[in-house]
C-alpha cells in the first residue's frame, strides 16, 4: 500500500502546515526540470499525487480511514435504502464477507435504470474543495471598509495541459471503462447476484487516460500555486464575519470551490465595540467637571466637541449620535457613547490646597455628608 504520508516524510495525522511546507521542499528539489536524478520524474509525481490527496480535506479524511481503498468511493455518498430507514445493505454485505462494494448511491441499477447516476455524482465530486482562511484587519478598515490582497495557496490547472494530465491535452479513451469512467460488477450473496458500479481504478472517472503523461504537473493535471486576490472588505464587517467568494478555491475538473475569508478585527488603544456602537473613556480634570467646560474627543473620522456641563460626576456617559459603526447591509450608523472620568489632583500647591479648603467649607456635599452622618450617630 502506498504511504502518502511517507512519500512527503510526514508522520500519519500531519497539520495542514505540515503537509504544505513538506510538499514545497520536495516538489522543488525533484522537479524534473531541476533535479538531475535519474528517477526525479517518477518522484515528482508520486509527491504531487500524495499531496493533491493530503490538502483536500475530504480526500485526506477518506484516506486516513480507508487508506487507497478511499479511490473507490471517492464522490458516492452512502445512502439507506429508501428514505426514513437506517437499513444499510453494506452492513449485511459485509456480515457475509462481501466487502467489495464500493458504493450504494447507485442502487437502482440493482433493479434496472439509473446508470446515468453515476457520472452525475462523479461530476459533483470533481468540483474542487472549498478554502478557508482568516484574515485580519484594523478596528478603522472594519469601520470603513477597505480593500485588502490577501496571498494564499490553491489546486489550479495546468497551464501546460489543461488540466487534462497528458502532454500537448493528446488524450485517448480509457482501456478499462471503454470511456463511461465507472466499472461494472457482478457479486453472488445469499439475496441473489447483485451488480454495482463504481469509479475506474484506471482513469480515476475522467474516462480518458494520457497518451503520455504532462512532465509539468507530472500527470495530475494539477498543480498547487500561490494566488494573489485584492479582497474588498465593506465597512461594518465585525470579528466573526466571513466573506465567501465564488470559484476562487480549489480547482477541479468540474468547476473550482468557493474561497471563504473569517474576519478577525484587532483592538483599537481608544475604542470599543459593541454591535455598531462604539465607547470610549476620557480624563476630564476638577475645575472641568465642577464649572462645564467644552472638551474634544476622539472620534473615528477624527474629532468632535463635547459640552460637559457643571457638576458633571465621574462616570457620566455622553451619547455622539451617528458617530458610531455604519450597519452592515443596513442604512444608518450606530452611535458613539463617552465615559468622563474625572481626574484627581495628586500634588497641590499650598495656595491650591488652602482654596479647596475654603470650598470645602462652602459646597453643599460636605453639608449633606455631616447631616447624614449625624443621623445616623443620633446626633442633633
């Protein structure tokens, strides 16, 4: 059995990462073009096979549980028989010793009709995987919305063979499926003779083999390449958010998979957010807090001016109406909340100290505060 996970030098379970970063090193070092070994083309292929199989999260998790066996199923779903049921004939099948049957999708042939089924599964199954990744962005590009390139690595198509695997795209029908891309075959059990299809192990469904194999992708008909996209991020995305676009995954002989980008918005030194509101905090001083005082604050398109009034406690909040976030898909703009706290004076002049001391005398607070302390202590 072939170890695709020994071919790259990985360990069975390898990351993602790992197998990446495996694939990179060997597929530079034995690309015929490069590598002057003697057996470099059969190495460069047995390692863009092994990995074209390791990145494509289905395929790997078929393999890993079935080992190369997961060839002969890739793209049929089990189904039961008939709907509402949990009766599986695989189950019984494999009671009796018969495990060859590689897929039940296809159960109408048994009883006459629905060949076309299987091309129709092969087909789906040959749209390329989707890609996810994660992307972050500054607090004031999720506000504003901004256009960001973002690099990442996906299965295309050959250029040198379009995808077909063989040179020059020469191909010819296959020997094995007489170009229908699945094998018929016939099993005995106790029910009966069963007949069942499943995909060529000759030409993997496609139908076709190379006349002579593509040296560039090594036969694959395609290769893993780096993919530039200038993104465009619209303002109100938040952390959690996710962008998908359209055919810019993996490749695939039937149409490439979606691209899907997670939004991760870093902290701002000033603001939070909560929804489309933002909140902020700012240091107002004694006499600004005791007399009012016209104060500017930050904002996200710069600043604004806030009218504190007299008297105003630590721990007020200031509502700025339309300075928050812009509402994704939504019209309008959240707003903006500001937190005073008032600063405490750590060091006094004797001046400063002895005109705090007269209006001590005077405030209305320290008058309130010995009355309520007289109450309590039963003073008259």
């Amino acid at each position: 059995m072939t170890d695709y996970y020994a071919i790259l030098g990985l360990k069975k379970g390898a990351a993602p990462e790992e197998i990446k970063r495996a694939y990179k090193e060997l597929a530079k070092k034995y690309h015929p073009d490069v590598s002057k070994e003697h057996d470099a083309e059969k190495k460069f292929k047995e390692i863009n096979h092994a990995y074209s199989v390791l990145s494509d999260p289905e395929k790997k998790q078929n393999y890993d549980n079935y080992g190369e066996a997961y060839k002969g199923f890739e793209g049929y779903k089990q189904q039961g028989f008939g709907q509402g049921t949990d009766f599986d004939f695989e189950d019984i099948f494999n009671q009796f010793g018969f495990s060859n049957f590689s897929s039940f999708s296809d159960l109408g042939d048994l009883f006459g009709g629905r060949a076309g089924r299987a091309g129709g599964a092969r087909q789906k199954q040959d749209v390329g995987s989707n890609i996810k990744m994660e992307l972050n962005i500054t607090f004031e590009e999720a506000a504003f919305g901004a256009t960001k390139e973002v690099s990442y690595e996906r299965i295309e198509r050959c250029d040198k063979c379009g995808g077909t695997g063989a040179e020059g795209g020469h191909v010819k029908e296959c020997p094995t499926c007489k170009g229908k891309g699945y094998e018929v075959r016939q099993q005995r059990t106790p029910f009966g003779v069963f007949q069942t299809q499943s995909v060529c192990h000759t030409c993997a469904g496609k139908g076709q083999i190379a006349e002579k194999e593509c040296k560039h992708c090594a036969g694959n008909g395609f290769l893993a390449k780096q993919a530039k996209l200038a993104v465009k991020i619209p303002a109100g995305v938040n952390t959690g958010n996710h962008l998908r676009l359209e055919g810019k995954g993996h490749e695939g002989r039937h149409g490439a998979g979606d691209l899907f980008i997670l939004i991760f918005v870093e902290p701002h030194p000033i603001f939070k957010r909560d929804e489309e509101d933002i909140y902020a905090e700012i240091p107002i001083s004694f006499t600004e807090a005791a007399l009012g005082a016209k104060v500017e604050v930050p904002t996200l398109d710069g600043t604004a001016e806030l009218k504190i009034p007299s008297g105003t406690q630590t721990g007020t909040i200031f509502r700025l109406k339309g300075k928050g976030i812009v509402k994704l898909n939504k019209q309008g703009e959240g707003d903006e909340f500001v937190k005073v706290i008032v600063e405490t004076p750590k060091s006094l002049s004797k001046k400063q100290k002895e005109l705090l001391e007269k209006l001590e005398s005077e405030v209305e607070s320290a008058k309130k505060r010995k009355s309520l302390f007289d109450k309590i202590l039963g003073k008259k």
